[in-house]
C-alpha cells in the first residue's frame, strides 16, 4: 500500500519495554527527513475489545518534540498490542508509522526474591533458596529457569 506523507517523515527505531512489573516506555526518534517542525503522537489498542489511547506522559527531546512515552498501570494480555504513531507538520504530510507487538516478548523481568545460601563446614556446601521474581504475566513459577553463577568457592 501507498501511504499519504513524505517518504523519511515516519519515525524510526520504535521500541518499547516493560520494566518494574507495570511501567512501559517506549522510544523512536524522528524520521530523518522529517521537517523540523513535526510532532509526533503516539496511540495504542491493547485488544480489538478495548479502545484507542493516545500516550498521557510524553518523554520529549530539546526542542519539545514528542520523541517517547511512559505508560503506566500495564497489563499484558495474550492478544498483540497496536501501536501507532502519527505525526504533524506546517510543512507536508507525515507518514505514520504502526507494529504490533506481543507485549510479554517486551518484559524485562527483576531479580528473584529473597535469594538466601545457608552453607555448612563440612562438604554438604551451600543450599541457594529463592522465590521467583515479580511479573506482569507470568502466574506459574515452573515457567522459569535460573542460572546460578558461584564468583567465590
């Protein structure tokens, strides 16, 4: 398909991620041949069910573009979220630029809890305990897999 808007207005380099259990930042910079006025806009549909939302807190650069958002209250679902980002200018049409992503590829997961090593003198060494860290999706511990490195023996 031919989409209206100068060819290099859309932006590049979108990505996103999801960080401390429920905040999600996503980032792109502005198209390379994008007039200096462009603003960009940014609106997401996390399932066909629910509506279109435009980004509440925008992460601007120094010239006040809009160059980012920060979500907050995230919920991952099974479905692909719909990202869309749009922009405007005095000059021409902007390209829009859209990606479905499935939202727990994008999650970055923190540190197990409450990781213990009880070790005795003798031979038996050390017991390592832990409970599996927060997530935004994932409701069955056996999901992980851990990786134990020993720095000191």
């Amino acid at each position: 398909p031919v989409f209206p808007g100068m060819n290099g207005s859309a932006i590049e380099n979108f990505s996103c991620v999801i960080y401390n259990i429920f905040l999600m930042n996503c980032t792109w910079q502005a198209g390379r041949d994008a007039p200096a006025d462009t603003q960009y806009f940014l609106y997401w549909q996390k399932s066909r069910d629910e509506e279109e939302m435009e980004c509440e807190l925008y992460i601007k650069d120094e010239n006040c573009r809009n160059m980012g958002c920060i979500f907050q209250n995230v919920s991952i679902g099974i479905e692909k979220t719909y990202f869309l980002v749009n922009g405007s200018s005095k000059d021409s049409l902007i390209q829009f630029y859209d990606e479905y992503i499935d939202l727990y590829k994008i999650e970055v997961l923190t540190a197990p809890l409450n990781v213990t090593a009880d070790c005795t003198r003798d031979s038996a060494g050390c017991i390592i305990t832990w409970h599996p860290p927060l997530t935004n999706h994932v409701e069955e511990p056996r999901c992980f897999q851990y990786e134990i490195s020993i720095q000191n023996k």
